[in-house]
C-alpha cells in the first residue's frame, strides 16, 4: 500500500505543470520532445513545447507553437498564458516600432485566460506589472526630459489599458516639481479626473488636491482654491483643508 502511494505521489509531482512550476525543465524537456515527436499536433504537447522553448530562449518558436496550441483548443486558459508569455518575450527582443502592437496583444492573451479561468493567479500579476511599466515608463521620461515622448506613452498607456489612467496622476505628480512644467501636469490631473478611478489608485479627492498645488504654483489662487474645496468636499479630512486655511 505504501509502495502505491509512493508511485502514486511520484505520478503527481511529475506532471507537466508541476515540471513547470517547480522549475524542472530539463525533465520537462525529456517529457515533452517525446509527446511532440509522437503526436506533432496535440495542443497539450504543442503548449509544454512552447514553455520548453521559451526557458531555452528560442521566442520565436515558443510564439509559433504557442499559437498553434490555441488554435487547436482556444478554450484552454493555460494555451492562451503561453501564447502571453511568448508575446511578452517577443516584445522585450522587438524594435520600438513593434513593442506596442505586441504589447496589445499581450495583453489581449491575458484577458482571453482571465475570461476562461479567472481566479489565475499568474496572468493577474502579469496584468498588474503591465500596468506598472506604464507608470515606470512615464516617470524615467519625465527625468530625462523626453516630454514628446511622454505624450506618446501616456497615449499609449490609455490605449492599452482605458480604464486606468493612473500612469496620468504619476506624471502630474512628477510634474508638480518642475515649475517650466506646471500647465502640462495641471493638463494630466484634469484627464485622471475625467474617470473613476482603480480601487487602490487615488482618489479624485487626491487628485483635485494635486490639481489645487499645481494651480497655486502656477499663480492662479482663485482656481486652487477651488479646486481644494472640492478635494474637501469628497474627504473631510483631506490634507487640502491645510491649504484652504494657508490661502485664505
């Protein structure tokens, strides 16, 4: 009996995700070149080759039999967080000019896994770092001056995730210290404002307090004040009650 349970445990822990999960690739390896050789088309052996291919760096053939995985079952979430993690490796490699085509459909994968098993764990950390570089992105053009550039980001950003524009409030903060850009980050905080914003994220009473600081910078009292009441208005205990006090 115990020599059953043995096999038995030994059977589970040797299982494909398993292999994956904890790192076993080499035996992942042996496992899948077998099945791929003996049934070339199976959307099981195509997904564990693309994972091989892709711990071996070949992106490109990971992509090509991750997407051939899908084909062959597109209603398998795990097919599709392949085909992700191939895109997304696609693009770190990819020129500018590519990166947010790929990044797009990255993103779709992710969401085509969340809509098939949505309590996956890891293609919700993928899309909660997707957001995060945006921001990243944002806030190493702002220091080094790209301002062009991050008007195309944050475009961009929008684009890939419209109902968040969190990466908008990071670059007006960011702002906010740079006196020759006090217009731009008052242009940023309007747009975060135009939304509801995420949960975790600040809330428009925050914002309009940062929108109020940008104003009061920019010599426009009447204005900040305004805009301090109504960060008051939604909190009571917002800190712009201390300006609305300091200005009066």
């Amino acid at each position: 009996m115990l020599a059953f349970l043995c096999a038995a445990w030994l059977y589970a822990a040797d299982t494909p995700q398993t292999l994956m999960d904890d790192g076993h690739h080499k035996r992942l390896r042996a496992i899948a070149e077998q099945r791929y050789r003996e049934h070339p088309n199976d959307p099981e052996a195509l997904w564990m080759m693309s994972f091989v291919k892709l711990s071996w760096d070949d992106h490109k053939m990971a992509l090509e039999l991750a997407e051939k995985a899908v084909a062959a079952d597109p209603k398998n979430p795990r097919y599709h967080l392949a085909l992700a993690e191939a895109v997304g490796r696609e693009a770190q490699k990819a020129g500018i000019l590519r990166q947010p085509g790929l990044a797009l459909r990255f993103k779709r994968e992710l969401a085509a896994t969340l809509a098939l098993d949505p309590k996956n764990v890891a293609a919700m950390e993928y899309l909660i770092a997707f957001d995060f570089a945006h921001t990243v992105l944002a806030v190493s053009l702002i220091a080094q001056d790209r301002w062009a550039d991050l008007d195309a980001a944050l475009a961009q950003a929008e684009k890939d995730v419209p109902d968040d524009l969190f990466p908008y409030f990071r670059a007006g903060q960011s702002c906010l210290a740079r006196p020759n850009e006090l217009a731009r980050g008052e242009r940023y905080f309007r747009k975060y404002l135009t939304q509801e914003p995420e949960p975790h994220s600040p809330n428009h009473s925050q914002a309009h307090w940062r929108l109020g600081q940008t104003l009061e910078k920019e010599g426009r009292k009447p204005a900040a004040m305004d805009e301090f009441q109504a960060a008051v208005k939604l909190d009571p205990d917002s800190p712009a009650k201390q300006d609305l006090k300091r200005l009066k």
